[in-house]
C-alpha cells in the first residue's frame, strides 16, 4: 500500500489556491481501477451507466439525448472505501483526479474566496475528461445555522452555479461529492442535475473484508492465521477499523517477540483479544444514520441505510 | 470568535485567522479538527488565552469537561478577567449540573461583561429546571433585553411564563419566539414544553416535530417527541392528568385522592387501571407508529 501512496505521489500536480495559502488540491492520473474495488456491485453498476459507459459508447448514449459527465454523491460511514471508488472511477475512464479537501475548503471560507472554487472547475474543465472529487462536501455546501452568513451563502450559491454548468459546459467532467454526514447538506445540493445521485456506500461485506486483511497482513509473520474466520468475526468494520485491529494484533505479537527474542507470529489469540476491547467504528454512524433516515427523512432519501439496518440486524 | 483575532503573525495560516477557522470547524461539528487546529493556535501563540479557549470549546464538543477546565483555567491564569474563559466555565458547570459552581462563574462573567446575554439564559434556565420560576423570568427578561433578536431566548420565555400560569402571555410570546427563530431545535423544545404546559397537546407535537426534524440524534429531542406523539391519543390524555388537574398543588393532589378513595373505593381502583392501561396502549402505538414492528434500538453513549 505504500508503494501504491509513493507511485500515486510521484503522478501528483499541485493546484495552489494563493501564494499565501498552504492548502492544496492534488490532482493526479490514478491507476486503481474497478477490478481493484471489491464488492460494491450495485453501485459499481450504477456509476458504469451513468458515467462511464456514456463515455466509452458516446453514440448511443447521444441517441437518448445524453451524454458523458455528471455527478453523484456518495455516502456512508467513514472509512470505508468512498475516497478509493472515486479515485477507481476516474482509472477506469483514465481520467486526471482533482481531489478537492477539507483543508482547501476551509482556506476558501476563511481568508479565500469564491473565486477558489471557480478556478477548480476551470481546471476540471481544462482538464477533461476529469473527475473532481469533492472529499467533505457538507463542508462545502452544508444547511446548517452557521451557513447563513453572506459569505458562506456565496460560496455554496458559486457551487451551485458550477454544478449547473455541468449540463452545459461540463462535458466529460465527472463530479464526485463525498459526505460522512448526508443530512446536512443543502437541500437545494441534491436537486436534479445537480447531486441528485444519492449512493450509500456501506462497510465491507464479509469477502471484502478478508481480502482487506490479507492485504493488511501480508508481509508480516501470519502463517496459520485464518482469515476467514477473522472476517467472519469482524461485522461492520470498517476498512480503517481492520487496519486498526491488524496493527493491535501487531503491537501484541512484537511485544511477545520483544520478551522471547524470538519472532512470533500473529496469532488468533492477539486478535480475540483485541476484538474484546474494540468494536466497529461505524456503529456510531448508523446509529446517528437512523435516527435521521426514522425521523427526519421528508424525502425518504436514506431508505437504502434502513434497509442496510434491518438486514444485518444493527441495533 | 470575532474578538479572538490576534496581531499579525507569520505561519502556514495567514494571520488573524485561526479563530475563524476553529470557529468554522466547530459549526461543523468537527470537533477533533477543530482540536487540532486549536492546537496549532496555541502553538504560535502560546501567551494569549483565546487558543486556550478556542481548545475548551472544541473538549466542550467533543464532552471531554475535564479537558475543559483544564484549559480554562489556563486561560485565566494568564488573564483572571477573560470574560469569554468565565463564560465557557459557567457553560461547563451548566453541563455538568454544578449549579453553585455554575453560579459564581456566571456571576464573575458578567461582572466583566454585563452585556453577555447568554449567561442570563443559563441562569433561568437553572431557576426553571429548580421551579423557580419567579426568577427564571427575571433573568431570562435580561436575556430578551440585551437581545431581544434571539428566537431562543423568547421561546424559554414563553415557557417559564407557561410554567406561571400566563396562558396569554405565553402564547404571545412562542407567536414571537417563532417569528425569530425557524432553525434551533432547542427553541422548539422549549415551544413544545410551554404549549404542553398550556394543555395544547396538538401545538406541542407540532413544536416536538420541528425539534426532532431539525436534531433528530438528541436522545433528549427524541424522548420528548415520542411524549407528545402519546399525548396526543385522547384515552391517554383522559386518563393520565386532565389539565384542570395542573392547576393544584401537589398536596392538594393527595387529600383529593384520599378523600376520593375512602367515598369510592372500586371507582378509584378502575380509574387506575384505566391510568396504567392508557400509559401502555399509547406507548405502544408510538412505538409502532415510529418504529414500525421492529424493536427500539439500544441507547448509545455518544
């Protein structure tokens, strides 16, 4: 995974909002691609139509009046893959990235301006075909009390005139919205064309999960470990919760080393122990997720994450 | 935060902005990023009490009170009269239900600033949560005059005046607190409570269903919701309380129910069937009616 992060970091531009200003937006050609996103069908089918088959057969897409570009939201608990699907979308279509940040959104309300946000898409048109991720888009363009001042009303009003433009002056730029907290978002966000694609992306299921630990573990002394199983005990982690409990395991397998001399292995014991202590971080976020989905969904926008609940049997 | 803002500086955030970006962050509710860049204020300014500050209101979020005071009392070592670490300490007291505390920080922040309106909130809403509400609405009137903008405020207002019997003027004042405010979901909490008080069962579940809208991941929001959801089936409200009933003190209660207990012995026990049956029917339509079939979920510690 690392050599991954030093490759993606040596294919990396820089886009530097003012001299002043040390927040970045990286921009980078990916070459993760879906083959390298396990599981996620459903959502992989729906951004196939939606984006990337308009672009790879443009005739007949023309021939229902559509074309390539567009956007969509994805979202769901934290760490759990939305970063790594939009970064996947932009692979398959061999498309730059522009990954727009928290960080670089808060330079834009304080001490920035509107006019940040505007040069983004300028590059993101410049640059198509492009995918601009937008990490955090409830920061961007949240509801909430403390986004009534003048100046913030600005800047979510700028993005909504560049999302309107992606009918018109957007082709083959694919505009990717990312949000751990859905249910702040401005209303006037999710209108059509605009992010009216409203995707959930859970935890990783039970195969996702084990080819998560086996990429976790490997290079370290797991002979004999069962996978699996660990899969199996490990329900709604997060990709961030399984690299969490593979380094705990870790730590407890050294300190055993550190004591015998010797090298241990990762045994089950060390992550039974660590399971006792730790348990999925997501469930906050569904328990959060429910109480909006039960009693503050006018537009029934998060049954997907109810439906979720009830089926794995979250309480 | 406006007064947070600091000489100029040289660093990666260019100076004087730190405040608004830990401001920014924490109307996020992004409390550790907010942790962190208070932190990195206090870091290029570690002489001044407003990183210090800025850090309590982050640990404030993230309920970390502890961690709070702590910072707090830095920041009125290097300043005994900062007015705004006064302020976050009697916020924390109030968190804490640490009324005599709560009182003498309050006390101290507005003998620096008689201006701070919010105090004056805290305190009746102390009195009020203590039944006294005499002086509740004495000091939430100080809240209303120093500003008299704040939805809020009228809203508690219209509360305490519900909690005194002032049917009018309670009323007068929820027309006002809705006037001002449409986005807080405390206001509608406390509009919900003072149209309960009023016997107003129908207002009161409209005022909980804004609240819930508006915050529906307070467990505090949701209870009330679901109270006002029962109130509002006609067999609960004839069996548990009749608003006339309200109006009499509690030990008048208890001589009334004695005096009904030795002339009609069988009518009583029928009645508090009929009590312990309304409380379990409605409580069980709520739940269908909000939760469907399914059980509740568990309570999580947030």
């Amino acid at each position: 995974m690392d050599d991954d992060k030093e490759q993606r970091r040596k294919n990396l531009k820089v886009i530097q909002f003012d001299k002043n200003a040390e927040d970045l937006v990286e921009s980078e050609k990916p070459t993760v691609t879906f083959a390298e996103v396990g599981g996620m069908e459903e959502i992989k089918k729906k951004i196939r139509m939606n984006f990337i088959m308009p672009l790879k057969q443009p005739e007949l897409f023309a021939a229902y009046g559509r074309q390539a570009g567009g956007s969509l939201l994805l979202y769901g608990p934290p760490g759990c893959g939305k970063t790594f699907l939009a970064r996947a979308v932009a692979g398959e279509i061999e498309a730059t990235f522009l990954h727009l940040e928290l960080q670089a959104i808060l330079s834009m309300y304080v001490g920035g301006s509107e006019h940040n946000l505007h040069d983004i898409f300028e590059k993101a048109r410049a640059e198509a075909p492009c995918v601009l991720f937008i990490d955090e888009l409830d920061a961007l363009g949240g509801s909430r009390q403390g986004m009534r001042q003048h100046h913030d009303r600005m800047l979510v009003n700028q993005l909504l005139i560049e999302l309107d433009g992606l009918a018109s002056f957007n082709e083959n730029v694919f505009i990717i919205g990312a949000t751990n907290t859905p249910w702040y978002l401005d209303s006037a966000l999710r209108r059509p064309g605009r992010f009216n694609n409203l995707l959930f992306v859970p935890p990783p299921e039970e195969e996702e999960r084990g080819t998560i630990l086996d990429l976790k573990l490997a290079g370290k002394p797991a002979q004999g470990l069962n996978v699996r199983k660990l899969a199996e005990s490990t329900p709604l982690f997060s990709g961030a919760d399984l690299d969490q409990l593979v380094r705990d395991a870790t730590e407890m397998a050294l300190e055993r080393a550190m004591e015998t001399g010797e090298i241990q292995p990762l045994a089950e014991t060390d992550f039974r122990r660590v399971l006792k202590s730790r348990q999925a971080s997501t469930l906050d976020w569904f328990a959060t997720a429910r109480n909006y989905a039960t009693f503050s969904d006018t537009n029934g926008e998060y049954g997907q994450v109810l439906e979720y609940i009830k089926k794995h049997r979250i309480r | 935060m406006d007064e947070y803002m600091q000489e100029p500086q040289t660093g990666p955030v260019p100076a004087g902005l730190r405040a608004d970006r830990v401001q920014r962050l924490l109307d996020w509710n992004r409390y550790k990023d907010a942790l962190a860049e208070a932190g990195e204020w206090l870091r290029e300014e570690p002489e001044t009490p407003e990183p210090y500050n800025a850090l309590a209101l982050a640990y404030l979020g993230l309920n970390d009170f502890d961690k709070a005071h702590e910072c707090l009392n830095q920041a009125l070592k290097l300043d005994p009269d900062e007015a705004d670490a006064w302020f976050l300490r009697a916020v924390i007291y109030y968190s804490t239900q640490d009324w005599d505390n709560m009182q003498q920080a309050a006390a101290e922040g507005l003998r620096i600033d008689p201006e701070r309106a919010h105090l004056h909130y805290l305190l009746a809403n102390m009195h009020n949560k203590k039944g006294k509400f005499d002086r509740a609405l004495s000091s939430i009137e100080q809240a209303m005059n120093l500003q008299p903008e704040r939805g809020l405020y009228a809203a508690l207002y219209s509360y305490v005046l519900a909690n005194l019997n002032e049917i009018a003027r309670s009323k007068e004042a929820a027309d006002t607190a809705l006037r001002l405010e449409a986005e807080d979901s405390m206001a509608f909490l406390y509009l919900g409570w003072a149209a309960d008080r009023r016997g107003d069962a129908r207002a009161a579940k409209a005022m909980m269903e804004q609240a819930i809208r508006l915050d529906p991941d307070d467990e505090q929001t949701r209870t009330e919701y679901m109270q006002a959801l029962q109130k509002n089936y006609w067999f609960y409200r004839i069996f548990t309380l009749p608003l006339f009933l309200r109006r009499f003190k509690p030990w008048q209660l208890v001589l009334t129910w004695i005096a009904v207990w030795i002339l009609f012995r069988p009518l009583v026990v029928v009645l508090i069937l009929l009590y312990i049956l309304a409380q379990l029917l409605s409580k069980i339509f709520v739940h269908i009616q909000v939760y469907g079939w399914h059980r509740a979920p568990k309570r999580r510690r947030k």
